[in-house]
C-alpha cells in the first residue's frame, strides 16, 4: 500500500488501541500519562524505548504492565554486574542425540528470544554484555558462534535506568544509546497523584488486566504508522533540528560548538519522523506537523547529544539545548528555508 491510503477506519484502529492500553495500565499506574504515550509511540514505530528516572516510580511496573496488555511472549533480565552475553543470548549446548547416540551442539534460547524484553537496570551490567543487545536492537537477530538465530517478530527492548547510585554502574556507550528510538524520563508525581498511589499500594488491590493487541495486529499498525504521508517542509524541520546539533558544521549555531562535543546522526531524523506519524495518528490526523517533531524533539535527541564540560559547569544540560534549538529554528515553512543559517543546509 501506499502512503495516501491511510484512512479514517485506520486511525479510528489506532486510537482505539491506544486508549484501550491506555485504560487497561490505568488500573495499576496512576498518572505518567505523557510516559505511557511515549512508550506507546515507539511500540507502533517499531522503535525501542529507555526509562530513566530514581527509585520508586514504577518503571518496571509500567513496562511489566504494558507487556501484559499485549498478547505476546515477555521476558524481564535484571542485569547485575557478573551477567555474562550468553545469559542474555542464549548458548551452544553439548548433549547427547538419543537417536543416534551422538553428541552434537544444540543452542538453547536465551531471554532475547521473547517478542517484550524489559532489561531492568541496564546499566548495572558491564559493556561486554551491554554489547550483547546491539545486533538484537537493530538486526532482530543474534549471532552465537557462526548461527545466525532469527528473533521473534515484533521484537521490543524495554529498558530502565537509574541516574543516581552510579557506584557499580556502566554508562551506556554512545552507540548502544543510539539504538534506542526513545530515552524518558520519568519524574515524580504530582500530590494528587501520589496521594492516589500511597491510599492504591498501601491497602487490598486487585487489577483485571486485559490483553488488547496480539503480535499480528502490532504489525499492522505498524505499518499503518510507515503509510502517513509527511511533507518535504516537516522533513526539513527535523533535518534542520538534527543538523544544527552537529559541532564545526557551518549550519552549527554558535551556543552548539560552545555547549556540545558531539552531535546527533542520522537515526535522529528517522526516529524524528517515525514518531511523529505514530503522534500525528494518535491525535486524529493523517499528516505529520511540525508540532510533532518539536513534541518528540527532546526524548529523540537528548541521548543522542553530548555536552562538554563548559555546558556541564554552567548547569547546560541536553534538553535545554533542544529547547534553544526548537526555540530558534523557524517551523513555519517559508521561514525555514528562507533563513540565512539554515539556508546552508538546504543549498545543495
């Protein structure tokens, strides 16, 4: 199908998946509406999804929860500083052929081989094992020895972190962050909301969770997100917002050599799009606004942007770049390609 044949049966199918998931996590999670939203985005884009945010405020209870609304196999891996690849990947086990009496390898599934992989703590595990979940994230697959395994379709990592405690922890390589279509943070909740929680948790509570979606009808949405059309002006906004993040390019404004060490790559602006669709559908339309991409701005870029330490000793962090970087760059169409900065980008 093409990309004009998004219709209004499709987004009404969307919406209604998204508000059923939506209901059904509302029994056990109480507020985090904007978290939820966002996870749910990546799932209809195909993407994988980081949760940052301190003790306590349920992260995994909200991956956990997801997963149970969703007719698919789960797994959840703690990741502890002496988990090794093989615990994640699965091996090669020798054993004994009853029919020919043979021994011969056979590979035993790991974790990875579940279509919802929630890797809780993910960064309590060192880099040799963190490495492990490249090739899944981005190949679908897992190479052990000279075996390509093929994992299960659809295929999501889930994962949390935590930003303090960092005695005993390993900070996620660049490239390993960047395989990631989403990092969110997850803050504390309102009164109102942690009044509802404390009054939940602290006497009997049962939920009826549902499942809303089967692992067939999470592809067709799938690609139902892929058909939304999106105008050259919005691919040029997320264009503009991702190379402007790029140190000692011409296009790059003087607060980004000063603030950054490093820049956003490509993956940016197709996460910056892919997500904008899966927005733009959950909100009842069928095109991609410039609004969308400056929304999803921040949980695109901050992971995928450094600061350096002239940014770190006047309290920068990445998401005030972004704003600075949403706050100066034109999203009206005639704007944009008519500024003199950016106009450096769009010469070619």
């Amino acid at each position: 199908m093409s990309e004009s044949t998004v219709t209004q049966e499709s987004i009404d199918k969307l919406n209604k998946a998204w508000q059923d998931i939506r209901g059904q996590m509302a029994q056990v999670i109480v507020g985090q509406e904007e978290v939820i939203d966002h996870l749910l985005i990546a799932l209809f884009s195909r993407g994988h999804c980081l949760l940052e945010g301190v003790p306590g405020l349920a992260k995994t209870l909200m991956i956990s929860t997801l997963a149970r609304c969703l007719s698919m196999t789960f797994s959840r891996i703690q990741f502890t500083p002496d988990l090794m690849p093989a615990d994640i990947t699965g091996t090669d086990v020798l054993q004994e052929n009853k029919k020919t009496g043979e021994r011969e390898f056979r590979f035993i599934n790991g974790p990875l081989f579940h279509n919802v992989v929630l890797a809780d703590e993910i960064n309590r595990t060192p880099p040799k094992t963190q490495a492990a979940l490249l090739e899944a994230m981005q190949e679908r697959q897992v190479t052990v020895g000279q075996t390509r395994h093929t994992l299960s379709d659809p295929f999501f990592v889930l994962a949390t972190q935590n930003p303090i405690e960092q005695e005993g922890t390993y900070s996620l390589p660049e490239a390993q962050q960047d395989r990631f279509m989403f990092k969110v943070f997850v803050g504390y909740p309102s009164l109102g909301e942690e009044r509802a929680i404390a009054k939940a948790t602290t006497s009997l509570q049962s939920d009826s969770i549902q499942p809303v979606l089967s692992g067939e009808e999470i592809i067709e949405l799938q690609q139902i997100v892929r058909q939304v059309p999106v105008t050259d002006h919005v691919v040029d906004y997320a264009l503009a917002l991702v190379r402007q993040t790029r140190i000692g390019e011409p296009e790059a404004p003087e607060f980004v050599n000063e603030w950054l060490s490093w820049g956003a790559g490509p993956r940016a602006v197709q996460n910056l799009l892919l997500g904008g669709k899966a927005r733009a559908l959950l909100r009842g339309r069928t095109h991609v606004s410039t609004e969308d991409i400056a929304e999803l701005a921040k949980p695109v870029l901050r992971h995928r942007i450094v600061t350096n330490f002239s940014a770190e000793s006047d309290g920068i962090t990445a998401d005030k770049v972004i704003e600075r970087l949403i706050k100066e760059t034109p999203s009206k169409e005639g704007e944009l390609t008519s500024d003199p900065r950016l106009q450096k980008i769009f010469a070619a």
